[in-house]
C-alpha cells in the first residue's frame, strides 16, 4: 500500500526545517533521509528516494554543512586569531590563509582580539566551541592562559608573527633580523646617519622585541651611526613629535625607521604637524607595505611582508599536521623585499636643525 506524505504546518518565522520534518513529510525515518543524503541512494529503492527528494524540495531544507562535515569526522573549518584586524597586516595575511583555505576546501573562522591580549584563551575556546580543525594564532602572545586551551583542544596549532611562549607549535613569520637589517643598509646608503625607530610598545610581543633587537644590533655594527629608539602609544603624539625634533636637533642626517604601517601613520601625522618633508626634512623607511604608502608626501618606501605568502604557509602548516604530519615544531621565516621611493632619496649634504632656525 503506497504510503502518503504527511502535510507540515508551515515552518514558524526563522525557523530551519530539520531532518525530522522531511523524515515526517516524506513518511520515511530519519536513517533514510541520512543515506539519501550522504548519497547512499543505492540503499534506498526508486520510489523511497523520490519521495525523499520531493520532500526536501517542498519543504526548502538544507542540511547543515558542520553537521554533515562532523558525521564525516572533520568540521572543514579553520580557526584564525588575530590581534588587531585594524592592522594593515593582519588584514593581509587572513586574506593568504582565506584563499589558501578555500582552494583546499576548507572555510576560516575569524575571531579579532582587538589588540586586548588577555582575550586569546577566550579566542581558541570559543573557535574549539565550533568544532574547528585547527587554529592559526596572530595574536600578542601575552595570555599564558591560551597555551593551555590550546594543549586541551588536541587540534594542530600554527602561530604567524608572534611567538607564544611554552607553546609548541609551528611559527610562519618575516624574517624580522633580515628586514631590519635591509631598510637600515638602505638608509645608510642613501647617506642617512642617524636614526630613530619608532615602535608600539615592545614587551611582551615577540616580533616587536626582534625588530628592536636587531635595530640596536645593527647600529652598534656600523661605526659613525646614531641610533635611538622610541615607544610610540596613540595617546602619545606629542611625545613622537618631541622625539622627532631632538633626533633634528643634532643636526646630522636624521631618519626614522618604522616598526609597521601603524607606526608609519603616526610619523606621517607627526612629520604633517610638524610642517616637515618626508626625503628632505626626514628620510624614512617602514615595515609594511600598503596601498597608501605611495601616497603620503613624496611615496614612502617600505620594506614589504609576504603577507600573502605568509598567510597561505600558515595554511600549509596546518594542513599538513591535519593530514597526519609528525615533526618537531617548525620555524619559517620569509625575507621582506624593499620598495624604495623618495621618503629614503639621497640625503642632502646637511639638514638644518629647527632649534638653529
């Protein structure tokens, strides 16, 4: 005797049909709409499977992507942590990982800290809470607590940038010595003798810490150079502009070396208030390529992160340990590539210090 589909009311405002509803449409089980829908249709007779599918269409339902992903075992999600995605940089390196996680079937998660390093263990947690497969950190590296939800989770963990200390796990990163390094030669080159670099707050975020290492260590390698190094807070413009005129009023050939694109912009609202010329006034070179760097004075040359790349070895990283890799932690480091514009030109035979003026 043929069996009726059963009439539903219809589905309550927002509501999302279930695989019950179709079960009960189509007058089937639920393990029948389960093996038409993991395409086991050869378990199903003809008739059953055109009833299954006429359900589906009339009720408009759609299975679960995580729940179906889940029966398989894998979420196909990844988890992504970022510090700060006002920064330029982060903003780059999810956009490596997205693409390099869509072209491997995967989807990313994202979760911004919003430069509030107390909040990562909350990050992983809440990530973990979908069922992630893994997780990429840019993070500050500053909540000890985070090493622990990670080690809890059991999933594979990448770390881009910063370190986080007691946390084995791969690192992708710019090889930050070798950057420092380039912009510092380049500077020298172009006939600038002393330097300023200007950075966030340095403790207890690993790549700031390296960057400063390697500043100091470079000047200390190059006689007749002047180096000093400023911490630069947003509520502190007036202690860069300070800065600045002391680094002038020694009257040599100044010039700043920036930690990241949020440091280039306040030099550049600081030089702009000071009513100074970026190549003239001030050479300059910063860490971090973007789109308005050629934009601000006479162009600013930066050195450039492989932010793209970096984003997609993250993912590589991740998927080879998802796919059942077993090495010791892995450390990655990519070189940065210089883009020289007018900000570092030639410096001229000597810059009059505004304290002479």
């Amino acid at each position: 005797m043929p069996i009726h589909p059963t009439p539903l009311p219809p589905a309550a405002a927002g509501a999302r049909r279930t695989i019950a509803d179709v079960a009960q449409h189509a007058g089937v089980s639920k393990a029948t709409v389960s093996r038409f829908l993991n395409r086991r249709d050869e378990l199903l007779t003809p008739e059953i499977a055109r009833r299954v599918e006429a359900a589906i269409a009339a009720l408009g339902y759609s299975p679960s992507p995580m729940a179906q992903a889940l029966k398989r075992g894998r979420s196909r999600l990844i988890g992504l942590v970022v510090a700060d995605v006002a920064n330029p940089y982060s903003v780059a390196v999810l956009r490596g990982a997205e693409k390099a996680c869509q072209e491997a079937g995967y989807l990313l998660m994202l979760f911004n800290l919003g430069d509030d390093g107390q909040r990562e263990r909350d990050a992983i947690e809440a990530l973990v809470s979908y069922q992630v497969d893994g997780l990429i950190l840019n993070t500050l590296g500053r909540d000890e607590a985070a090493v622990a939800a990670a080690a809890r989770s059991g999933r594979p963990v990448v770390l881009v940038d910063r370190r986080h200390r007691d946390m084995q796990a791969d690192f992708v990163s710019l090889d930050n010595a070798g950057a420092v390094q380039l912009a510092g030669d380049h500077l020298l080159q172009r006939g600038w003798n002393d330097l300023l670099y200007v950075t966030e707050p340095v403790r207890g975020v690993s790549s700031r810490q390296e960057r400063e290492v390697a500043f100091r260590a470079f000047v200390a390698g190059h006689r007749g150079v002047h180096g000093a190094v400023h911490e630069s807070t947003a509520a502190d413009a007036a202690g860069l502009r300070q800065a600045l005129l002391a680094l002038r009023a020694r009257g040599r050939q100044p010039a700043v070396l920036a930690s990241n694109a949020v440091i280039t912009l306040r030099v550049a609202e600081a030089v702009a208030a000071l009513g100074w010329q970026f190549g003239h006034d001030l050479g300059f070179v910063g860490v971090d390529e973007t789109e308005w760097a050629p934009l601000v004075g006479p162009g600013l040359t930066t050195v450039a992160q492989p932010t793209d790349a970096l984003g997609r070895q993250a993912t590589a990283c991740l998927l080879e340990r998802l796919k059942g890799l077993a090495v010791p932690p892995r450390q990655i480091l990519l070189s940065g590539q210089l883009v020289p514009r007018r900000s570092s030109g030639p410096a001229p035979a000597s810059v009059v210090s505004p304290m002479n003026t």
